[in-house]
C-alpha cells in the first residue's frame, strides 16, 4: 500500500478554448460545459480545461457579458487540445503571435478543433491547406474563396481529420466536442455525458437539414420518424429501400427525397452509418465475437462488418475493440 503513494499522477489532457474580440458566448459554453466541468466519477483524470483570451481582456461577448480570464496565448505551448470557437471578425486576420501559437502547437502534435466561423482562423494559420473542413453553411462559401487549397465541404456537421476537426455552426460544436470525448474514452462515456447535457450523442446527416427547410412535424406525426425509429430496431434486417417506403405509405422516389431532407443523407448510407455505430457499442461493451456482432448489426458476415468498418473508422473491429474496451 505504501508504494502506491508514490506512483506518478497521471497527466491531464489539457484543452485550451481561444477567445477572440466579441465572443459568442455559446460556443465558449460548449467547450466549458464538455471539458471544462469535473466529470472525474466518469473518466480519472477527466480534461483541464482553459479559456485564453486572445485579446485584452476583460472581453465582451456578443450577448453583452464580460468575460475576464488569468489565461492568455502562453496557454498554446501547454495544450493537447485548442478549441477556436466562432470567430466575430472573419474578414480581419488574426495575430500573428494566435497565428504562429496554433502553428507551433500543431507541429509538435496539439489536436486542433474548431466550431462555426473558427475555421478561418485555422484556414488564416494555413493549417486546413489541402484537407477537407466545414464551417458554417452561411459562410462555406467565403472560406472555399479565400481559401482554395481547403476541401470546403458545406453539407456536414462536422469533419475529422485526425489531428485537426472542424465542425458547422453554433450547434455543430456539441457534435465535434462529443465526438473527441468519444474517441478519447469510448462511446460509454461520451453518451454518459450527452445525457446529462440531454442531448443525443451522434446526430445523423448534415447541414443539409438545417438550410431553407420547413419546421419538422410533432414527433408522432410524421410516418418519417417513426419509419426511422423501425430502422434503428432492425438493423440486423435487410432494410431495401422499397420496402421502407412502402412501410411509409410513399412511392420509393418520395421516400429517398424525404428521407434525405430529414437526413441529409440516402437511406442506404444511413443506415450503414447506423450500423457502424451499433457495431462500435457492441465492441465496446459486449465480448460477442466478431461473427456474432455482425449479424447483430445487419452486414451479413464478418468480412463485410470488416470492410465497413474500415471504411468509415479507418481501423479494424478487432483493434477497435481493444482500444477502447477497457473503458466499458
């Protein structure tokens, strides 16, 4: 017993959260609600989380609030992880000392996260030439023509390309942030902090669903919703497109396009994307073989659970699995 008091603590993953001049407020919330409360009964030692200000502070919000912070830019050189919320003036470029920060915190491994109009500080930093990012769908198409060496990709939530994420608007930033709980902890834990923040974990489609559509119908009204809810409590059944529109009462052509209005997404995609998701929660909470997983989610065999999986998280079940089983 004596011995275990002189183990070393283990270091905590530090994400640091820039603050610009004139803030939104809800983004900065975000990243403070996700990393920065003591969520240590989940995860031991949980984030540590710090808001620099990149200008003098105290700062004003958008909504009128001062935000005073001990944090200013020395905090880059410290982070594994910087979040740059919305970024009020997108059309002036940021500092050169913010700029050279991300540049010099990239290049010895610090993860980049951006939400909303955050993006043109990295695209500014020349961190996103050649990858493909997002932004918000307002203002997608100033980032691509200001910048086109950037993939700009208008139509999802959010993008992960391993060492740098982007995500859409305001909103969009609650997606991304779980989504790194999720690849930091496991599934287990990134839902455990979804319900305490009611929201869901991982939100299907894309921006999509949010440009120039009407107000969706009251659950319960809609034959859509409850054709979806059908899927996700059949996923180890053939799921033909015919046959769900006619469960919808709809010819094919109309189910595909409301589906994809709902969705921002085809059905087929949908719910191979569902799958994939039913399969990481197998493997992370269950010691079913891999057989038994993928009949479980509907791929039929094990080689095509394997060939998707590789698709769409870049990894194999099996590694997957031991990555993140410990965390169950």
């Amino acid at each position: 017993m004596a011995a275990n008091r002189h183990l070393p603590a283990v270091k905590r993953h530090v994400v640091v959260t820039v603050v610009g001049a004139r803030p939104s407020m809800f983004e900065i919330a975000v990243a403070c609600e996700v990393f920065g409360l003591d969520r240590s009964e989940l995860v031991d030692p949980w984030y540590e989380h710090r808001v620099a200000a990149a200008a003098p502070p105290p700062l004003v919000t958008n909504e009128g609030l001062r935000l005073d912070t001990p944090y200013g830019l020395e905090q880059l050189a410290l982070a594994d992880t910087i979040v740059i919320p919305g970024w009020a003036f997108i059309s002036h470029p940021p500092s050169a000392e913010l700029l050279d920060g991300l540049r010099h915190a990239h290049a010895r491994g610090a993860r980049m996260l951006s939400v909303c109009s955050g993006a043109f500080v990295l695209a500014e930093a020349g961190l996103l030439d050649g990858r493909r990012a997002t932004t918000h769908w307002m203002y997608a198409a100033e980032l691509a023509r200001r910048y086109p060496k950037i993939d700009v990709d208008p139509r999802v939530l959010y993008i992960d390309s391993g060492s740098i994420l982007t995500s859409a608007g305001t909103a969009a930033g609650i997606d991304l942030c779980l989504h790194v709980v999720r690849k930091d902890h496991g599934a287990d834990v990134a839902n455990a902090v979804a319900r305490r923040m009611v929201v869901p974990t991982h939100r299907e489609g894309g921006q999509a669903q949010f440009v120039n559509l009407p107000v969706p119908a009251e659950a319960g009204t809609d034959p859509l919703a409850d054709i979806l809810d059908w899927m996700l409590a059949n996923l180890d059944q053939p799921l033909v497109v015919e046959d769900l529109a006619r469960k919808a009462a709809m010819a094919p052509r109309t189910f595909a396009r409301r589906f994809r209005d709902a969705t921002g997404t085809t059905p087929r995609q949908w719910i191979l994307a569902q799958r994939v998701i039913l399969a990481q929660r197998l493997l992370e909470t269950t010691d079913e073989p891999v057989e038994r997983i993928a009949s479980r989610c509907g791929f039929g065999s094990a080689a095509g659970l394997r060939q998707q999986f590789q698709r769409e998280v870049a990894t194999s079940p099996l590694a997957y699995r031991q990555c993140f089983r410990h965390w169950a």
